[in-house]
C-alpha cells in the first residue's frame, strides 16, 4: 500500500513539473500592425503631383528659339499633374495647382499643350485662382507646311507676325477651331497640324506650334511631341534653368 502511495506522489510531481515547462504562446504576425509584412502585402502606389515633361530640347536661332517638348505615356486620369501650361518667356512649365499658386506664376503661361487642343490660359478662367492675370495668347490655324516653317525659324522670323496679322481666320482661344459653329465640335488636334499664336504680352510676339506627335491620352501609353517656335528679336528670350 506504501508503495502505491509512492507511485501516485511520483506521477503528480512529474504531471506539475512537466506543466510549467511548456513554452508561452505567442500570437501570430498580422498584417498591418506594425510586424513583418507578408508576402500578398503590396507597396503603396505614389502618384506625382507634378508630372514635367520627359524631354525638352531648346533650339537657338539668329532671331528665334524653338523647343521640342515630348511627354510619354500621357494618361488624361493625370490631367492636372502634368506641367502643360508653357510659357514662352523662359521655357517653364506649370501644373494647374502651380499656375495657381500666385498672380506672377499665371502671368508666366502663354498656352496648354495638353490633351486635344493648344489653349490659351485665358480659355480655362473659370479654373483660375487669378484669372485676370492669364495671359490672352490668340491662335490660328497655318496655311503653311513643315518645310515653310523651318524656312521661318531659321531665316525669316518676320514672317510669323506677317502671317498671322494678313490671315482670313480670325485669331481664337484655341485650336483646332470649327469656324462654321463657333468652336462647337471641333476637331483635335492631330498630327502635321500647324498653328500660329500671338501671345498678350507687350509687346506681343509671335510664333508658331507644330503638332509633331499626338497620344490618345485613354490609352496611357503614347506619346505627344510638340515644337513651340517663338520669334527673339536680338535674341532675348529669358530661358529657364
């Protein structure tokens, strides 16, 4: 009987002390609560908030500078990020949000270069935080082709007021514009399209735009180029760093 007694006090002893050996639990990693992510965890999406243009290449002239402005990848879901207002006094470029900004940033712009139309500031007022400050850069459409315009550039820079100011269209907030309907349904600028502007300034000064290249900004995965050419009497255009 003593030895039985002995048995069951050896068997409890060794029930309680294999009990207190067993390992604290410890709660599995969650997602999101400041522990290693898994591996179906995915890296926030940054969407730049001023998108410059991907390429920009300036062209000096005797009497007129020209710019190559490229953007890839053009997504109208990105409509106001993009740096699409350009100014013509120094080659800078602004986003809505920067052209808003102050009364001297929208005094800078000359023109939109994005998505279906080149525009006048002035034609988005109603967008404007100063909206008496954008500048009035009228358009109309070229008579002339690509081989004419690079004679102008390079040669006779004259030629650009000549050709605006002796024009039957009349000058407009932007273009392509349907004349027959007062701008209603016009067309988008394509390819090979050619424009002549005035900007507001004074004094004004005139130029010309070739459509180069044009994306279909739904499909985010083409390119627009554009060529602005601005006439520089003694070459004085004040250019961007």
């Amino acid at each position: 009987m003593r030895i039985l007694s002995i048995y069951i006090l050896l068997i409890v002893s060794l029930t309680i002390g294999l009990s207190s050996c067993q390992p604290d639990e410890v709660a599995p990693l969650q997602p999101g609560n400041g522990q290693l992510p898994t591996a179906d965890t995915k890296p926030p999406v940054i969407i730049p908030t001023s998108i410059p243009p991907d390429e920009v290449i300036r062209t000096i002239y005797p009497r007129a500078t020209k710019w190559r402005i490229t953007y890839n990848n053009v997504d109208v879901n990105l409509g106001s990020f993009y740096q699409q207002y350009f100014s013509t006094l120094d080659g800078s470029f602004q986003t809505r949000a920067e052209l808003n900004s102050s009364a001297k940033a929208t005094t800078q712009a000359d023109m939109n270069l994005l998505f279906w139309f080149i525009a006048s500031p002035d034609r988005y007022n109603h967008h404007l935080t100063y909206p008496k400050y954008a500048s009035k850069t009228r358009f109309k459409p070229a008579e002339f082709g690509p081989w004419q315009l690079a004679a102008m550039t390079t040669g006779n820079q004259d030629q650009f007021e000549d050709a605006f100011e002796r024009s039957t269209y009349g000058p407009t907030q932007f273009q392509p514009y349907n004349y027959e309907l007062d701008g209603d349904g016009s067309d988008y600028m394509d390819e090979g399209d050619i424009y002549l502007f005035k900007t507001g300034r004074d004094p004004a000064r005139y130029g010309a735009v070739n459509v180069v290249k044009i994306a279909d900004p739904y499909l985010g995965t083409e390119q627009t180029v554009i060529e602005v050419t601005i006439q520089s009497p003694n070459n004085n255009v004040e250019l961007a760093k």
